[in-house]
C-alpha cells in the first residue's frame, strides 16, 4: 500500500522559509517521479514542482521558480521541498504526489504576517 507522511509545515511571516518533507512507503520509491502539489483555500488543487526519480530533472510552476526547492534522498525513500522568500499566496496544503495521483494528508503552510 502507498504510503505518504508529509510533514514540516507551519505558520511562517512573509519573506520566511520551511522546509516540507514527505515520507513514502509501499512502492519503489527511487523508480519513482514524485510530486508536490497544493491545495490554498476555497481553491483546486494546483501542481507545484516534479522531480525525476533521480533528482536530476526537477520543474516549478511559473509562481515559485527561484524560491523553492524540490530534492530527494533514494536512501531514505524522501521528498523534501525548500520554500524560501515565502509569500501569503503560497498559503496552502501542501502534498507529495505519486504521478498516479496518490497523495499523503497534507501539511498545512500559512505566510501571515
């Protein structure tokens, strides 16, 4: 069964930075491209970042490019994404996402000052 923890979210004031990880169990994880994706409120969810199974390719949707960060560890079957310069619209449930869909509980980001 997949399994995704996504952990280390927070309140945060603008300009901040947090650090989200995501722990996955139940499939081979370092075959795996993955996914961070976001949910801000009253709104769908909205695609993030994508990295490649062995961190060598990585994409951001237009809105964080240069102030967030996706990374892997294969050892220890983790996603991690590196939120700097964070903004109020970032606000939002973060996800790791399989690119099947599959996706953990969510940890909750809010930039308020």
């Amino acid at each position: 069964e997949v399994q995704l923890v996504e952990s280390g979210g927070g309140v945060v004031q603008p300009g901040g930075s947090l650090t989200l990880s995501c722990a996955a169990a139940g499939f081979t994880f370092s075959s795996s491209t993955m996914n961070w994706v976001r949910q801000a409120p009253g709104k769908g969810l909205a695609w993030v970042s994508t990295i490649n199974s062995d961190g060598g390719y990585t994409r951001y949707t237009d809105s964080v490019k240069g102030r967030f960060t996706i990374s892997r560890d294969n050892a220890k079957s983790a996603l991690y994404l590196q939120m700097n310069s964070l903004k109020p619209e970032d606000t939002a449930v973060y996800y790791c996402a399989t690119i099947y869909g599959r996706r953990g509980q969510g940890t909750q980001v809010t930039v308020s000052s």
